[in-house]
C-alpha cells in the first residue's frame, strides 16, 4: 500500500513542505535543523507515498552494532509524521510495510521516539495503536513539566516569593541575543553539577538560531547589564519549551530564574496553549528528580509523558 524510500538531498523541498502542513509541523523536523549534526549519525529518513501522494516521512538514523533504525538519534522525539488523512487502518498498513522495508535491509530493531501528545494540532496517536499491535515494548518514559496555558495553575508561594524579590533587586527579563554570556552559565553549571557539557556546542546553537530565529529565542534575567539567568526557548506553534535553563550564583541568589518563567508564562499566555520545561527524569524514566520536578511544578506544571518504545523485527532470512 505504502511506497517507502529513504531521503535524499533532492526531496528536501516536499519533505519540508509536507511537515509543515502536517499534524506534528515542528521546526524540529525540517532538514535544516535535522542535517546541522549530519555528521554524527547515519541518516536514515524515510518518506511514505501512496497513491502517488506523500502520506507520512520519518525522520530516523541508523545505529549499531544491531542494525536499528532509530526515530531519531539526535532528536528528543521525532515518529512518523503523517498528514490528516493517515487513518488507524492506514497506519496499521504503513506498520506492515515498514516492518517489511526494514527486514529486507537486514535492519533487525526499531526504536521508536513518540511526539508528545501537546506536540500535535491534531490528534495523531495512530503510531502508538500500531507499535502495540506489532508488539513493541516500552522501554523508557520520560516526565516533562508542562504548563497549561488556558488553565494555568497558581504559582507556589516560594517561587511568587522568588519573582518578587529579583525585581526589587532591580533585575529585568527581556529577550535578546546574548547566547555567549548565556551558554558560558550554562556550561559552568553543567560541569560543576554533572560533569558534562550542553548537548549543543556555542557553535552550533548559534548556526541553529541564525537558521531559526523565529523558533530558537533567548529570554534572560539581567541586572545593570549583567546576564544573571535565561532559558533558551524552541517556539513552536502550540507549545513554548524550555530547551536550556541555568543561571549564575548571583542569578540563584536573586530568585532569577522565578522570575524569567513568571515572564515567560505570561508572554506564551496569548498565544500558545503549552509552557513546556523539559523532563525531570534520569537513568530512561527510571529516576525522578525530585527537586527538579518539584521546582517545575512550583509554577503551576504537571506532567506529560514522553514514550520510548523496542520493537525488534525477524530478518527476511529468518
């Protein structure tokens, strides 16, 4: 039923096109974004046509020592993306065709990264029917924080009490271009804590933000012109996440960060219906960080699951 091939350069305008008209249209899936970190993983997107029409595009990579096919290796979700006619039956034949597709490229195990339902503009939870129908396993759960913006929650006492106190201290949030000031916070803060560096280098932000500067915008907590705190936010059309937070010890002294979200929060109200902090989880799902989580929903966040799925394939051989 399905017609599967595997991207190439050449199909970057109707990939694009179609994501955008799609029911998961995130900048997160256009070429430009996927292909800034080319390098380190082995592309592997597919589209989907039937009837002589695109219905559906993956993006995915491919990774060892099993051939697996991964949605995708540098992208915290990112399933099949289908238009609005991709029925419950349609994706069940898409499952099969798939499923078929990859046997006979040896490719062994899929796994799957789901959108999160608040990602979608329209229901789009046709893959998940399939991946149980197939037999795929659940093998990670994340929780992010999420705010709902047409029913916000109140604000903890201790995070209204945060807000309050930077502003008498003087500091001001706006939006601006200081990625530098910003990242070297963050890298700081990673290192000290973790022992790690931010998944994005300086470089390839910047590059990420020149390519979407309409998606990818920096909102800080500054004191007579000091960068204290910011968190650096993917826009996309429903939901407003919070892809890097940090601050500095004046910042955490002041209650920045209280104060950068109770901007945030009341500059996504109008027209977006999702204030997304991220994930709380470590160890796939199995940890929860308390403090964390704890932080997130002292400004009115609640959970939403991100789901991470196994579905191992016998080869054609077999």
């Amino acid at each position: 039923m399905f017609a599967i091939t595997r991207y190439v350069p050449p199909s970057k305008e109707a990939w694009d096109h179609f994501v955008s008209a799609s029911r998961a249209p995130l900048f997160l899936f256009y070429r430009d974004y996927m292909d800034y970190h080319a390098n380190r993983f082995v592309d592997h997107s597919l589209l989907f046509h039937r009837d002589g029409r695109l219905a559906a595009v993956l993006p995915a990579t491919l990774q060892g020592p099993e051939p697996t096919l991964v949605s995708h290796g540098g992208l915290t979700f990112g399933g099949i993306v289908s238009g609005p006619d991709l029925t419950a039956t349609l994706m069940l034949s898409l499952f099969d065709d798939l499923g078929d597709y990859l046997r006979e490229r040896g490719i062994t195990r899929l796994l799957y990264k789901a959108v999160p339902h608040i990602y979608h503009d329209a229901p789009a939870e046709e893959d998940r029917y399939a991946l149980f129908r197939a037999g795929a396993r659940l093998y990670r759960r994340d929780v992010t924080c999420t705010v709902a913006l047409n029913r916000k929650l109140p604000f903890q006492e201790r995070r209204r009490r945060g807000a309050k106190k930077a502003r008498a201290a003087g500091v001001m949030v706006s939006q601006g271009p200081d990625l530098a000031a910003f990242w070297s916070i963050l890298e700081d803060n990673l290192k000290q804590r973790h022992g790690v560096k931010p998944v994005h280098s300086l470089a390839e932000i910047q590059s990420l933000h020149a390519r979407f500067p309409d998606h990818i915008k920096l909102f800080a907590a500054y004191r007579e012109g000091t960068l204290l705190a910011g968190a650096l936010i993917y826009q996309h059309r429903r939901v407003a996440h919070a892809q890097y937070i940090s601050a500095g010890e004046e910042g955490k002294r002041l209650g920045a960060l209280d104060l950068v979200f109770d901007h945030l929060i009341a500059e996504y109200s109008g027209g977006h219906d999702y204030f997304d902090f991220g994930i709380s989880t470590e160890e796939q799902g199995r940890v929860l960080n308390v403090g964390l989580s704890e932080q997130k929903e002292g400004f009115g966040g609640r959970a939403v699951v991100h789901d991470f799925y196994e579905l191992h394939l016998a080869t054609a051989a077999a």
